[in-house]
C-alpha cells in the first residue's frame, strides 16, 4: 500500500535528495511539503522545493506551503551554507520559476491532514518549529496523523552543533519539545543511525551515469566535500533525510528501541538542545511518568540501506 507523507523540511541538499528518493519509489505518495528556515533561509527552501517540482514535472501532485522563519525561541536562525551551498542545492542555483500553486497560508496544513486523516505520515526532516506550532493550535487534530517520523537528535553520540546536540533539536529546542511531548506513534532517526547512511563517490558515480537526473552528482560531491573538510576521514556522503524517509517503508532496515525521550537544556547553554533517552527500569525515578517514550532507532543494517538507495535512485 502506498504511504501518503506530507513531509517537513528546509530543503537543502539531502531533503532534496529525500524527495526524489519519495518521487523515484512508488511505495510513497509525498502529498504535501512545508517548506521550512533551517540550513537555508525559507524563501531558499520554498524555490528549492518548486524548482524540483518543476524538475520533476510534478507541480500538480504536490502542494507546497510555506512553513517557519524563525524558531520559537525568537532568534535570528543560524545558517549552515558551507554545508549546503548558498541557495541550499550545493553548486546548483536554481532558476526562477513561477510560484506554481505555492502557499503562503500556512494553514492549508489542516486541509490535508483532514483529507487524509489516520491515512497520512508526517515526515519531518528539519527543524520542528511548523510541526510544534500545529501541536500547538490543532491538538486534537494532529492525533488523526497515524504516524510521525522525524530525523533529530543524539543518543549517547556526539552531536553535529555542538558536542551534544544535533541541528534540528539545537535549532529550536522549544519546538522539539513540545512535539515530543505531545505526539503520538513518533519514531526518531537521530545522528546514531543517520551518520550511517554513507552514499559513497562510487555510488554517486553510478547513479550519475545510470540514473536521469544530472543534479543529483553536483548536490552530493558537494555535500561529501563540505562534510569532508570537518571529518577528513568520511568515506561518503551521508543522507541523513534519506535515511528518514527510508524509515517510512522500511522497518526492518533499523534496530529500534522505546524509551522516554526529553530535551535537556531550552535555553542558550553548552547543553541546549540535548536530547536524553532514559535507558533505566520503568518507575526508577518519580517524573519518569512524566516524559512520554518514543522509538528510537540505534542500528542500520547497511546492505539494507545500500541495496534499496542504489535500487530506487537508478530504477534497476
């Protein structure tokens, strides 16, 4: 049965990826996408995912909505071009093209989860500031999405802001923890598993010349280069939103765990945005009740991983 996901993003290099992963594997049917700030400006994001569309000739099947500026912590976002690229494409800049259907009511949202219903997943591939503000005004609505995934976090591993933190959570902690708090059925792909998903130059070669899209090598060499000048020992590219997006039709490609899940520090600080699994027995601390459980993904199974990216981004 085919996935309908209205999928939550800032549209760089590896959402973009994600997208045509979805497009590409006819097992998902991306139906909507808030476009979001995060590693680029949300006007950048907006063109990404338009100029895409029109790639793709699929302006019509996909809406697209505009989505967060600013965190909710009222902060001036932090943007991370020397990974992504000036307009968040790496080398590519996109070209002007006519808004098609782009909406600026952000509220549209509700329409499609109404369409949908227990029928839709969300899959949230950037900071969580749109996702937490529809918690926010629609609570009761947002239990009719049967699932949410949302790549965010570090478990026990060393974050990619700071020492502790991963982007999506130290972006907009407060967010973050408001969807953690109240969201149902929420599976996280943290940095413990996303940092896995390596697409090698190889496999970035073979893809460029098997594959239709020619953007897709320019995007990823980039990628793997800017990532390459702060881990010199990094044999690929790795997808992290892919990997996200994977998680929607591939179960057993992940080693999962449920345990309680919180953000440790809100505020400015060397903890902001932490994210803390609680691995002790149930009922050991009395706020334990307090702090809702998610599953956590930990381990990936690589062939897994190698065989269905390779497999769909070819069409072999």
């Amino acid at each position: 049965m085919t996935k309908k996901v209205l999928v939550f993003g800032d549209i760089g290099i590896d959402d973009t990826i994600s997208l045509i992963y979805a497009y590409f594997n006819d097992k998902i049917d991306i139906v909507g996408v808030v476009a979001d700030y995060g590693n680029i400006p949300r006007e950048n994001a907006l063109a990404n995912v338009n100029y895409i569309r029109n790639l793709l000739d699929i302006e019509s099947d996909i809406q697209v909505i505009g989505g967060a500026e600013k965190p909710m912590t009222g902060e001036t976002p932090a943007y991370f071009t020397e990974i992504h690229g000036e307009y968040g494409l790496g080398p590519i800049i996109p070209p002007e093209v006519e808004d098609n259907g782009i909406v600026e009511n952000f509220f549209e949202v509700v329409d499609i989860i109404n369409e949908y219903k227990d029928d839709l997943i969300i899959v949230n591939i950037g900071r969580l500031t749109s996702l937490a503000t529809l918690f926010i005004l629609y609570q009761s609505l947002m239990t009719n999405v049967s699932r949410y995934f949302f790549m965010g976090g570090a478990f026990w591993v060393p974050g990619n802001v700071t020492a502790v933190s991963e982007a999506n959570f130290y972006g907009d902690p407060i967010a973050a923890q408001i969807v953690l708090k109240y969201a149902q059925n929420v599976t996280i792909l943290p940095l413990n598993v996303t940092q896995k998903a390596i697409v090698t130059p190889k496999m970035i070669d073979y893809i460029d010349r098997v594959g239709g899209l020619n953007i897709i090598k320019p995007m990823l060499n980039y990628y793997y280069n800017a990532y390459k000048e702060i881990y010199p020992n990094l044999q690929g590219a790795p997808v992290h939103d892919v990997l996200t997006m994977m998680a929607v039709i591939k179960e057993d490609m992940f080693t999962y765990q449920t345990l309680p899940v919180k953000i440790v520090q809100l505020e400015t600080g060397p903890a902001r945005g932490q994210s803390i699994a609680d691995i002790r027995p149930s009922g050991t601390m009395s706020e334990a009740s307090a702090v809702k459980p998610h599953r956590i993904a930990f381990n990936l199974d690589y062939k897994k991983f190698y065989m269905d990216f390779m497999t769909t981004m070819t069409g072999q």
